[in-house]
C-alpha cells in the first residue's frame, strides 16, 4: 500500500470521528435549548401562578376529596354478613 492510501485513509478515519463528534455537538446543542425552554416555561408558570388562588382551589379539592372518602367509607360498609 502506498503512503497515499495509508494518508487518505487516515484522512477518512478522521473525517468520519469529526462527523461523530459534530453530531454529538449537534444534539447537545438541541438538549440544551430544549432545556432552557422548558425552564423559561416552568418558571413563567410559577411566577403567574395567583397563590391565593391556587390555595383556594387546593382548599376545595381537598374538601371534595375528604367528601369523596366519607361517601365511599359509608357505601361500602362491611357487615357481619360479608364474613359468613
């Protein structure tokens, strides 16, 4: 094999590991955006939150929850005659 073919295929082999790399650059570089909209999102999220709101509505959710408990608890009383 001559010194050319032997350089041109050193030069290949290095092409294709740029190419890897630059990919992995590539992909990185979209993680992060993605990341950084997500952020920018969220964080908008909870700095327009109205906490009194949000309390408010987590208070009744709450109440409708316990409510929820007490009609099933009620309803699906066992009796003596579920154990015979």
């Amino acid at each position: 094999m001559s010194l050319l073919d032997t350089n041109m295929e050193r030069v290949s082999s290095v092409r294709g590991l740029v190419g890897s790399r630059a990919n992995q650059v590539l992909v990185t570089r979209d993680a992060v955006e993605q990341s950084k909209f997500d952020s920018t999102k969220l964080k908008s999220f909870i700095e327009d939150t109205d906490f009194v709101e949000a309390a408010s509505e987590l208070a009744m959710l709450q109440s409708a929850y316990q409510a929820t408990l007490k009609s099933s608890a009620a309803i699906i009383q066992p009796s003596l005659l579920d154990f015979i």
